[in-house]
C-alpha cells in the first residue's frame, strides 16, 4: 500500500510533465510513450485472437478454449465473424497509433481501448474469467495510461 500511495502521489506531482516514475524505480517514462507501448501491445494481442478465430480456429481452438474438436468445427463460422469484429478492434487501435491528427488518434485509441474493457468483462462473466485478466487488465491500464497522458485522471 506505501509503493501505491508514493506511485499516486509522483503521478499527481509528474502528471503536468507528461512524466511518471514507476513504483519507485528511480527511472522516468514519458506516460505517452508507455500509453503508445500498453495500446500497441493490445493491439497485438487482437491480432492474435483475430487469427485465431479466423485461420487456426478448426486447429487451435480445442487446445486455448475448453471445447471438442467437434464444436469448435460446428462454431467455425461464428468464431470467424467474431474474428472480424475483434479485427475491427485492431483497425481502431492501429488508427489511433498511427493517424497524424491528435484529436482523431485520441478519440480511436479511446474508443478502441473501451470496446476491449467492455468486450472483456463480458467474457470474463459470460465465457471465462481468464478474459478478464488477458484482456480487460491490459486494456485497463492501456486506458489509464492514455488518461494520464493527456493529463485526466
């Protein structure tokens, strides 16, 4: 509880910097730099999973989800449009990193991020709770990165 009351109150004294020290380890990180890192992460994790649900499926899917060979060949095709939907997730994100107007990439990291909190909760109540953690944590600190960021929080 001592390391997160000193991180809360360095980000507090840092924040109008732009800069943060993490729990105490003596280095600064510029908070929009370890935002851009946490969001391409996830980003990279959507990827992921977009293969996964859209070329490995039929392979892979009995050995990451609890399921038969057998259902994962019957749910291959709404595996595949849930693939699409979290390649949607993907483009939001890597717009975000990459647009050169400010204002656009805040509003695509911000929405990207939030569609994964969302979507991650829901399957960690709905699916597994390991989404939760694989998923919404990420996101999670993703988002408050980019707040901190832009100097809200």
């Amino acid at each position: 509880m001592k390391i997160l009351r000193r991180f809360v109150t360095e980000t507090q004294d840092f924040r109008a910097f732009g800069v943060v020290r993490l729990l105490g380890a003596g280095r600064m990180l510029n908070v929009k730099t370890v935002a851009e890192v946490l969001i391409g992460l996830v980003a990279l994790e959507h990827v992921y999973i977009v293969l996964l649900e859209m070329v490995l499926w039929k392979k892979r899917a009995h050995k990451v989800f609890p399921i038969t060979r057998e259902f994962a060949e019957q749910a291959a095709a709404m595996a595949s449009n849930q693939g699409l939907y979290n390649g949607f997730l993907v483009a939001a994100l890597l717009l975000g990193l990459f647009l050169p107007s400010p204002e656009l990439s805040h509003a695509f990291k911000l929405y990207g991020l939030i569609c994964v909190v969302v979507a991650g909760l829901w399957g960690g109540l709905t699916v597994n709770k390991r989404i939760f953690f694989i998923q919404t944590i990420p996101a999670g600190l993703a988002l408050a990165a980019l707040a901190l960021a832009r100097g809200g929080g």
